[in-house]
C-alpha cells in the first residue's frame, strides 16, 4: 500500500481528500522473496512520518497538474525483510528517506542513505526512527547547538514548543545546556503540558492573541514575552514565522541569534511564508539571524546526533512523547492534523503502519 497525492492545493489547509491509498503488486522481488538486485534489500515500514515541509509537495509551482502522485521521499522507519547488501541483515531497525509505501524494494543507490538504528534502540521504540532520532531530532539538535551556539544561563524562546521539533529544543536547552526557556504553543492545555512534561519555564499560548492585526499581535505576543523574561531573550527558535518572527525580534537581545528552522504559519499561503526584517536595528546589535536544514546532523556530516540524543534520551534528559494515528490509511488525516485540529497532538505524529 502506498500514499498518493491527488493534484495540488495552492493554498488553504490540506485534507483528506487530497491523498489516497493505492495497492499495487512488489516489483524487483525474486521467487523466493529476495531482491533482484545485487545491494538492494527488501524492507517493511513500521512507521510512517508526516512533516509540515510536505505542504509544498501540494503546490504546483508552475507543474501542469497530474491526476495522482505516489509519495516517494518521506521520512519512515522499519525492518529489514530481505538483503543483498552487506551492511544490512535481516531484522536490522533502520530510519531513511523513502516512498510512503508499507513494503517496498529499496535499490542498491538508496541503501546508502538509510540509517542503522539497531545499536541505538529496540523494535518497540522504532516510531522514533522517524522522531526523536530521526529528522525531526536532527533537526532539534544541529539547529540548537550549532546554528544558536547557545551557552549556559541564557534565555530561549522556542515556537511550536509542543512539536516533535519544538518539544526536544527545549528539552536540551534544559536539561543539556541549563538555559530558561519560554515555549508558545496553541491552548492553555498545551501550555501545561510543555511546562510539566518537557520542562519550559515558561508557556504563551499564542491562540489567546487578537491576530487579525499583525502588528497588534505582535505587540501583544511580545508584552507576553517580557512578562515572562523580563530581559528578553538570547535565541529564538523559530518554528512558525508571522508574529511570532516579529515579536522574537523585537524581543533578542544584543547579540541574540536567531535559528530559522520553519515558517508554519505561511505554509497554507499560495507565497508564503515571507517576513520583513528591520536591517539597521541587526546591524546597530551585532545580531544573527541563520536559516539551515537538517541533512548535515541527520547523515553525520556533522556533530554526533544519534549518539548523543540516545545517549540523552536513556539519560532521561529527553523525553519522548508521539502521538500516534494508527493504519496507512489514517496518514492523511495525520497530515491535516499538523495544520488544522493541532490540539489532539503532543510531540511527535507518528502513523503506525
Ligand atoms: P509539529 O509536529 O510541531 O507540527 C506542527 C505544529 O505547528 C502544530 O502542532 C501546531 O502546534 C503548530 N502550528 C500549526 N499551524 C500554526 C500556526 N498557524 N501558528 C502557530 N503554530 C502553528 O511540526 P515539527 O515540529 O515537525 O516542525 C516544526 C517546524 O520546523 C515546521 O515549520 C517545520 O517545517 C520545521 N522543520 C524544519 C526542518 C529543517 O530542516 N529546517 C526540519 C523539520 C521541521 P500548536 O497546536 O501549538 O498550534
């Protein structure tokens, strides 16, 4: 079974009907159930992912319309089923880029790129795969320690805080780095949560803010912002663009840095997200602002990412939370559920196979 995308949406929330399961027959399999190909194996996915950044699968960009497209680079973790590769046995946990399809033939040029998660975790924690040690936990880590270089003592303001990004942002910063964080997330139950479950001092719940004027919620966001941290902030995380980019600005200290993870908040505009930054004001506080990608912590380019977040998480000094929508077929309405409906998430959304 395999995720396709039905034509494009350019703008608005994307829905279930934009996606459809279709089966179809394993091409590239031996009689006896082995891959054809020399290097190729055979793996079953246990875990699927859905990530804000699949939004722009849906818009065209100047692509004429096709009638269906299967989903053929997300982020899924499973089982190795069948080898003809040497670096890979049967049983092994693997994390990767690859088709949303439950069981598929991976070739030889794109084992490579798969990830051997058996020396870090079990079967039973293989949703991780694609969260805490997967992309989303990459991302979280090179983008903390490397792109905002924090040190102790200093303050964080984290959006999205109660995301599979967001929510280990703070929780390094915490618990690994000893920094004061302040996390905005939408509702007060999900302000509760990231304080008592993943740590933040402090919580904004951002959906309590008029904002149908940008700048007025901006300046309420930013008033909520000092309240909490009177001294404003060393770094900020960002997640979400909008008012929360405008308000983490006007709040940064001199030298603060800012890492530019996502810009959610935009995803649904047919142009977005798009921000305006006041260049003087940078210049006259020596401050940064530093977009970045994953890869880099993801393939171990850079940093130890596997090692040491495996490290923290049996530590204890991460905690994982997922939220789990079960079946291939529910992957849709996972998707949605980043966008729209976000209150029935904590952490991770994981869709179990
Ligand atoms: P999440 O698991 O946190 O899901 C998205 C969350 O964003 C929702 O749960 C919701 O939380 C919040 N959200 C949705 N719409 C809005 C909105 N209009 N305003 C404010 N918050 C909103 O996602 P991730 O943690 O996986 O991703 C977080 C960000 O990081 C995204 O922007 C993503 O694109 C980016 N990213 C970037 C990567 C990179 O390499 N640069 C890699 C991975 C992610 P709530 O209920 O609190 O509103």
């Amino acid at each position: 079974k395999s995720v396709w995308q039905k034509g494009f949406l350019e703008s608005g929330a994307p829905k279930e009907e934009h996606f459809e399961i279709k089966e179809s027959e394993l091409s590239g399999v031996t009689a006896d159930n082995q891959p054809e190909e020399d290097g190729a194996v055979i793996v079953e996915v246990r875990y699927m992912s859905c990530d804000p950044y699949m939004r722009g699968f849906l818009k065209s960009q100047g692509r004429p319309a096709e009638e269906g497209k299967k989903i053929v680079s997300a982020f899924v973790s499973g089982i190795i089923l069948a080898s003809r590769n040497e670096n890979w046995k049967v049983n092994d946990l693997f994390g990767g880029s690859l088709p949303l399809s439950t069981v598929q033939v991976v070739p030889a040029k794109a084992v490579a790129g798969l990830w051997n998660l058996s020396q870090y975790i079990g079967e039973e924690s293989l949703s991780q795969g694609i969260g805490a040690l997967g992309m989303p936990g990459s991302t979280a880590y090179g983008g903390f320690i490397d792109v905002l270089e924090p040190k102790e003592g200093q303050t964080i303001f984290v959006s999205a805080a109660s995301g599979a990004v967001g929510s280990i942002v703070g929780q390094i910063a915490k618990n690994v780095y000893k920094c004061t964080t302040v996390g905005s997330c939408g509702g007060q139950a999900k302000c509760e949560h990231i304080k008592s479950d993943f740590g933040y001092d402090h919580a904004i719940d951002y959906k309590s803010i008029d904002q149908s004027g940008a700048d007025k919620g901006a300046a309420e966001l930013k008033a909520k912002l000092k309240e909490a941290v009177p001294m404003g902030i060393d770094m900020y995380f960002e997640n979400v663009g909008g008012i929360h980019f405008d308000a983490a600005m006007n709040s940064l200290r001199p030298k603060g840095r800012v890492a530019v993870c996502g810009g959610i908040s935009g995803y649904n505009d047919k142009d977005g997200p798009r921000q305006e930054v006041d260049i003087l004001s940078l210049i006259y506080t020596a401050q940064r602002i530093e977009g970045f990608v994953c890869t880099p912590w993801l393939t171990g380019q850079q940093g130890n990412f596997l090692g040491d977040m495996s490290q923290w998480i049996k530590e204890g000094k991460v905690k994982v939370e997922e939220t789990t929508y079960n079946g291939v077929e529910q992957w849709a309405t996972a998707f949605n559920s980043l966008f729209e409906n976000t209150h029935r998430n904590k952490g991770k959304v994981v869709v179990k196979v």
